[in-house]
C-alpha cells in the first residue's frame, strides 16, 4: 500500500514536473527566443523594436528566486533517483553534474552577456536545453523505474 502511494506521489509530481519544464520553454521561446540575436537583443536591448537593455540589477532579481526553486526542484528530481536501481551509478553522478552544471549557467549567463561575452548567448541558449534536457533524462527514468520495475 505504502509503495503505491509513493508511486502515485512521484507520478503526480512527475507530471506537474514536466508542465513546468514546457511553460519554462514557452516562456523562454516568447520572451527571449531561442536564436543568438533574439538573446543579445532581450539583454542588450534592440533599438528597432524599441526594447530598453536589462540592467545588472534587473537581471539580478529576475535570478534570485529563480537561484532557489531550480536549486530545490533539481535537488527534488535528483534525489528520487536515489530510490531507482541507476543508484550511485557513473551515469546518475553525471547526471547531477550536468543538470546543476547546466542550471547554474542557464542563470549567470545574462551577466556575462551585459559584461560584453556576447558568445554567453550561446550558452545561455545550450544551457537551457541541457537544463531541460537533463531533469526531462532524469524524470523519464523516475517514470521507468515506478512503472516498469
């Protein structure tokens, strides 16, 4: 009974886990856009569709709580792994690496991009995708090892 309703708890979350990860990238695709050009211009402003430059403290608060609920949602993710067979396996470690790896880029780009790295627009794009990439790996083997012991 116990073990059906964990499995039933991580399913619920599972789910709830990806309608985050694709409002994430609606949001991203409408507000920033997933080309180089359209990143420099949300950062730095575009004089032809009018948009102002974000500032280092606008930024700043757009990331602060952002910093706290990947933290928390990748550590939520992450550590339902530790139930699954993949257990201390290389690919798990890997795993945790990349998705915190990824995270904490996809958030401190933006300053590199103000402080004039514009290539940081790449990796703010590339880190979005291994960020999603990542928890989408890790809750898809959450989901195989409820469902499919």
């Amino acid at each position: 009974m116990l073990n059906r309703l964990y499995s039933y708890t991580v399913a619920y979350f599972l789910l709830f886990s990806v309608l985050l990860l694709i409002s994430g990238a609606l949001l991203f695709a409408d507000k920033i856009g997933f080309s180089y050009e359209s990143v420099l211009h949300y950062y730095l402003g575009d004089e032809n569709s009018f948009s102002t430059a974000k500032s280092y403290q606008g930024v700043l608060k757009i990331i602060l709580p952002h910093i706290f609920a990947f933290g928390l949602f990748v550590m939520v993710v992450l550590h339902f792994l530790i139930f699954t067979k993949k257990r201390d396996t290389k690919e798990i470690y890997l795993l945790i690496y990349l998705t915190f790896f990824s995270a904490f880029l996809e958030l401190f780009s933006p300053f590199f991009i103000l402080w004039g790295f514009h290539f940081f627009a790449y990796i703010k794009i590339l880190s979005f995708f291994l960020f999603e990439g990542s928890v989408l790996y890790a809750l898809f083997l959450l989901f195989k090892s409820i469902f499919f012991h």
